[in-house]
C-alpha cells in the first residue's frame, strides 16, 4: 500500500501557504480560512493566554531558582533541594502539556474551518451546476416554443418544457440560499463583514489521494504522536521523579508516605494506559467514517462518467430525431444531479483524509485533552505546599 496521502497532505498546506501570500483581497483559499479562523478564536485565545501565564510563571521560578543556588551552600536544607529539582521539572511537564492542548486546540478550530470551507465549495459548485442546467433548460424551453409556434410538438410537450426549466430555475435559487448561508458561516468564523463575497474561491489543491493506509498504520502513528498519551506520559514521569526525590527526605511517617505516592504513580500509569484505549477508538471510528467516504467517492465517480457518457449519447439521438427534448432535458437534469454528486464525494474524502491526518498526528479535538486532574496550573512556588494527592486535582 502507498503511504502517499501524509506527503500530499503536507504539501497541500505548504502550497496552500504560499498561495494565501498571493491570493488577492477579492480571493479566498482554504488555508487563508483557516489562519483567520484560528486568528478570531476565543477558545484559542484564552488557551494562549494561559501559556503565556505559565511562560511567565516559568521566568520567575527560574529567578527563584537561581536565588536559592546563591544561598544553597549557606544552608543546606533539605527542603532548598526540593526546590530547585522538583518546581522546575513540574513547571517544564505543565508547560509541555499545555502546549500540547494548545497546538490539539489549534488543529480542532482549523479543521472545522476546514469543513466549513468544504462546505462552501459544495454549495458554490452544486449553485454553478444548477445555474447552468436552468441556462440550458431555458434555451431548450425557447427551443420548443419555436417548435410549438410551426407545430413539431404540442402545447403539452411545450408545458413540460416550461415545466422542467422552472424546476431548474427553483433549484438554482435554492442552491443560491444555501451558497449565501455557506458563505455566511465561513466570513463569521473568520471575523469578516457575513456579508463579504469574493471573486475566487480556489480549490485546486483540495484534491484526496486515491489511496488510504491501512487501520494498523494510523493506529500506530496515534500511538507514537497524540498529544493526550504525551500528556499522560509527561504527568506519570513527573511523579516518578518526584517520588524518587521526596522518598530521600525520609518522612515522619514513611510507610504511608511511600503507599501514597505509589497510589499516584499507579493513577498516573492507569491514566497513561486509558489514554492509548481510548487513541486507538478513536482512530478506529475514524477510519469507519473514512472508508464509506473513499467508496461512495469511487461510487460517484462511476456513475458521474456514465451520466457524462449518457448525455453525449442523448444529444446524438436528439440531433436525429430519435428522441424528444423533453427526454434530452431529463438526462440533463441526470447528469446535473451527477455533477454535483461526485463533486460532494470528492470533498467528504479529502476532508476524511484529513481528519485522519490530524488524528493520527498530535490530534484535533479540543474538547479531549483539556486538563482536569493531570495537568496542576497554578502549583505553588514552595514543594511543601504541592505534597496534596494529585488526584484532587484542579478544574482549571
């Protein structure tokens, strides 16, 4: 099997970079959505808020530190020890998981500006296709008035064809609302005027590799990337070095001490373990959504070329008389319908395509990393007051 689909992925964003560069005012791109969205996030504003709090707090520790250094060797104590290797190593793990969850965060808001923008794509082309269908039922409708006027057809035959361009035309105004809401959607998650419009929206990149790898290798990139068992693994490490650290202060009462802290790294291990359960689900309903999206692209794609082939050889028959226009105009309308079918599939897989490459990344759903026990950002500057059970946690 061919891994290409991470290359393409990857050069897509690169190109599409470049191409947010050139694009002019009156010209949007799916990477151009994106950085505006991810600009016009509160969600990832209060996130970069908080690195920059702990970025802060990491500056100040770091003076601390240096503070205690100067007098270590005047002192001596124990607790000055404590200081100087356990505060910094538990604001580096707060610090490391926080920026992960920012960067989760920052890939969620991106790919639901990527689906928004699909979304627009599909209602711009599905409003192109029917707004040439209702030209094209309008000039076969003026045809068969002419035809009516010497008699070739009925007044019935003529009816059917007003009737099959006035269809076309409701269609066509109905594709036009849904294009209207679309674009509505993508200007407001970017922080533009809703009512913003642009002369191009370019798609030439937004193309899905014709082969995907298989469950086993997704599973296995999740494993090794996604921020949520990095995160896991950061919190269990921290408690390992921790306990190596305090069980050398020898506490009053040391059998207790020592159960509870083994309690904590037990917690942190059953934590790191969930985490790469709950990974591979996740991959697993990915790839369920992501291989009916690669059929039913195939699917389409099938019936589009026979749709393609059927009209060339209505319009044949039609030119010698074999069939009505009215036939003509329902295999027209078929091959609309066609048009904007494969044109849907064709970007429900590039877009499954890429969830699956952000999931088996560092991830992007904002929602699954948000720290609740693991990760503690407001950890007191003075070890004595950080000795609580972890599993308390804070809500922060």
């Amino acid at each position: 099997m061919k891994k290409v689909m991470s290359i393409l992925l990857v050069a897509f964003i690169l190109i599409g970079s470049s191409t947010t560069v050139l694009a002019g005012d009156n010209s949007l791109d799916i990477e151009k959505a994106a950085i505006k969205t991810i600009e016009n996030s509160q969600d990832i504003e209060s996130i970069n808020r908080k690195v920059d709090v702990l970025q802060k707090k990491s500056m100040d520790v770091d003076s601390m530190v240096n503070q205690v250094k100067a007098i270590l060797p005047y002192a001596g104590l124990y607790s000055m020890v404590e200081l100087i290797a356990l505060y910094p190593m538990e604001i580096e793990s707060a610090q490391f998981q926080l920026t992960n969850i920012q960067q989760v965060a920052t890939n969620g808001v991106r790919i639901s500006s990527y689906k928004g923008y699909a979304d627009l794509l599909k209602a711009k082309s599905a409003m192109d296709i029917q707004q040439q269908l209702m030209l094209d039922l309008e000039a076969d409708y003026q045809k068969a008035q002419k035809e009516q006027s010497i008699g070739e057809i009925t007044s019935a035959q003529l009816r059917l064809s007003e009737i099959a361009y006035l269809k076309a035309e409701n269609s066509y105004q109905g594709a036009r609302k849904t294009y209207d809401s679309a674009l509505m959607a993508v200007n407001k998650a970017m922080g533009e005027d809703i009512s913003k419009n642009y002369g191009t929206l370019q798609d030439d990149n937004i193309i899905p590799s014709d082969e995907i790898s298989p469950l086993s290798e997704y599973v296995n990139n999740a494993l090794a990337n996604r921020a949520e068992i990095a995160n896991a693994q950061s919190t269990l490490d921290t408690k390992k070095k921790e306990y190596d650290y305090r069980i050398a202060e020898i506490p009053t009462d040391f059998e207790f001490y020592k159960q509870k802290q083994e309690y904590i790294i037990a917690s942190a291990q059953n934590d790191l373990d969930l985490a790469k359960i709950k990974v591979q689900e996740d991959i697993t309903d990915s790839y369920k959504m992501l291989e009916p999206a690669m059929k039913n692209w195939e699917a389409q794609k099938i019936l589009h070329e026979k749709a393609v082939s059927d009209l060339q050889n209505t319009e044949l028959e039609y030119e010698t008389g074999l069939i009505s226009l009215q036939a003509l105009g329902d295999v027209k309308v078929a091959k609309a319908q066609a048009d904007v079918n494969y044109r849907n599939a064709q970007l429900d897989a590039w877009l499954a395509q890429t969830v699956m490459f952000w999931a088996s990344g560092i991830g992007y759903n904002p929602q699954s990393l948000w720290p609740a026990k693991n990760v503690d950002f407001s950890i007191s500057p003075y070890p004595s007051e950080n000795k609580q059970n972890p599993s308390e946690g804070h809500d922060d």
